[in-house]
C-alpha cells in the first residue's frame, strides 16, 4: 500500500464552500478518501461537491451552522447513514471580525469567538463520539499562525480564538488518545482567499511580505495540503497535539 493512501476512509470538512476548506477537502478526495463538505451555503457546497466526484470518489455536500449543536448533530447522523463512518473530520470553519482593540465591539467578538473557537469544540466533540466506537480517528483543527503570536493588524477576537484552538487541540489530544483518534491543529499563514486575494496581491502589501516573511511570498495554492494529508493519514498514527505552522517562517521572527 502507498504512504498516505486514504482509499476507504470517510472525511468531514466543515468551511469547505470555499477557500482553503475546498483546497483541503480536494486533497483528501485526491488521496482516496470519501467526503461529506459542510458549509452554510448550499449552492457554493454543491459546485464543490461536483468538482470532487470528478476526482473519483463520493461526496455529500451538508448544508450546517457550525455554531448550532443540533445542526452538528443533524450532520454526523447523514455522514453515518451514508457511509456507516466517520474516520477523518478537518475542522475548518472560522470567521473574523477586523476593529481596534479599544473598539472592539461585543457583538464582534462574540460572533468570532463562537465560529473560531466555540464551533471548533462542538464540532469536534459530536464527531470525536461518533469516531469513538470504531477506536479510529484524525482530527484536525484549522488554527493560524496569529494563533501563536500576536499581529500588527487588530483582529483580537480572531487571534483570541485561535490561541485557544490550539490549547483546545491540544487538551483534545489528551483526552482521545486511549480511542485512538489523533487530534492536531494546523496553523496556516498568508494564503489567498475569495475574499483577501485582492488585498494579498497589492503592492504595499508585497513590501510588507519582504519585512516579515522570510520566504518573501504568500502561501499558494496546495501548500497546505501535504501537512493535512499526513495528519490525516494512517501514517501519523503518534503524532497527536501538534501544532504545525505553514507560514513561510513569518512567526521565526
């Protein structure tokens, strides 16, 4: 059998209607695995959906709020009653709200640290309970590099939340070793997105990438893969609460 062969396994992604929650779920699709995608959005998870059984393997696009437990129960009884399994979930579904420290507003960090940090523990309890059975699980959890250090941009909630996803991870590691599930958190830097691609191509910011990135670029496209198709994998069968940065060295300095 190849390394890193998930032909047979089941994955969850949550926040895969776009973005990296889509560049992942294709990469454990190109790896064998089965999946259910998980978003608010219905259309966008259909498309996504489609473009993944074209790479050879089953998909069920689930319309859930991450911030509702019963939604995230609703969406572990599908997975079962699709596939029977659950054996893979990559916690990916977060949000962010951009004010000054001293203006940030209440509503702004509740609704952060609900989808960042709050959603991150219910998902990954009510999926952990269905993996417990089968004493087989990988659990990722998308952190952030700003879960480790600081940033010049206020984005408190944010850095907040993801801080305490990678504690959370952690803690969860602890906890579900003696069932087998391997719980770890990736920690992803400047990778564009829908919504900051434009800003992450500006020429001020190409300056700011030359100050504080050693590699002097963004992430691009598929670089996170590797580390969550290791994480995922048989192979990482005793790596269990890391934290693995993909950031281009920004938090070596």
């Amino acid at each position: 059998m190849a390394m890193f062969d998930l032909h047979g396994r089941v994955a969850a992604v949550t926040g895969a209607s776009s973005g990296i929650g889509v560049q992942m779920a294709k990469a454990l699709a190109g790896q064998g695995a089965d999946l259910a995608i998980m978003a608010r959005r219905k259309e966008l998870l259909e498309k996504v959906a489609g473009e993944i059984r074209e790479l050879g393997v089953r998909c069920i696009p689930i319309v859930c709020d991450v911030t509702s437990t019963e939604a995230i129960k609703s969406a572990v009884q599908q997975i079962l009653k699709e596939y029977g399994k659950v054996d893979i979930l990559l916690n990916n579904a977060g949000s962010a709200h951009l004010q000054p420290f001293l203006e940030y507003t209440d509503e702004g960090w509740e609704k952060t640290i609900s989808v960042d940090l709050t959603a991150v523990f219910k998902v990954g309890r009510e999926f952990a309970k269905a993996m417990v059975p089968n004493k087989y699980g990988r659990i990722i959890n998308t952190a952030s590099m700003y879960g480790t250090v600081g940033a010049s941009v206020s984005n408190v909630g944010y850095q907040a939340a993801k801080g305490g996803v990678v504690n959370l991870t952690r803690q969860m590691a602890v906890e579900l070793a003696p069932y087998n599930i391997t719980v770890n958190a990736i920690c992803p830097g400047f990778f564009p997105t829908p919504l900051t691609k434009d800003v992450l191509a500006s020429p001020p910011w190409k300056d700011f990438l030359k100050a504080m990135v050693p590699m002097n670029r963004n992430g691009r496209d598929g670089e996170l893969n590797p580390a969550i198709v290791y994480l995922a994998s048989d192979e990482a069968s005793y790596t269990t609460g890391t934290i693995t940065l993909v950031d281009g060295g920004y938090t070596c300095i």
